[in-house]
C-alpha cells in the first residue's frame, strides 16, 4: 500500500531514507490524478521492501508542492538520496513510472 507522505513526516519518510522514493502529488478534486492512483498503488505492491512509494495531498500539505515547484498535478517526484532524480507530469502509463524507478534503483 502507497504510503502518506505529508509535511511533518517528508524528511524522516522522503529525505532522510536510503532508498529510492517515489513520490505522487495528487488532489482529491484532480481526474488525472485519481485515474494514475491504481497505478501507484500497484507499484507500491511490485517494489515492496526496495522502494518506498507514496502520495502527498497537494491541498493538505502545501508548503511540500511549493518547496518542490509543483504547478501541475499529478506529479510524481522521484528522490534518491535527499534530492530528486527524476520527475513526471500527467498521468502516465504503468510501464512508464516502471522504467523511471529501474533508472534510478
């Protein structure tokens, strides 16, 4: 299961982890977001215990979308030692974020 990344716990979770984290702004309101949200979950399952995958509520964690530039929803960050490796916008398909992460492991 995707985990819930929010601003008290980004830097213990995100920051401060040793491995590769994949990480998706979303909005309840944002169709694109809800459709790429099986998605994530599903990766969550097939990369269990080697990277940690979860989600930031855009509306609930502000200062993280601005800390990051995040303009456009959903965004999936990918950060690897504290800074971000790799980014992509809209909702795209499985094999795409699937390629991102083995990229980047």
């Amino acid at each position: 299961m995707a985990l819930e990344f929010t601003d008290a716990n980004f830097e213990t979770e995100v920051l401060n982890s040793d491995k590769l984290t994949v990480i998706d702004f979303w909005a309840e309101w944002c169709g694109p977001c809800r459709a790429i949200g099986p998605v994530i979950e599903e990766l969550s399952k097939d990369y269990a215990g080697k990277v940690n995958i979860g989600k930031v509520n855009v509306d609930q964690n502000p200062q993280l979308s601005i800390n990051y530039g995040i303009t456009s929803i959903p965004a999936i960050l990918f950060v690897k030692g504290g800074k971000v490796v790799d980014k992509q916008v809209g909702a795209v398909p499985k094999a795409v974020l699937d390629k991102k992460i083995q990229a980047n492991l």
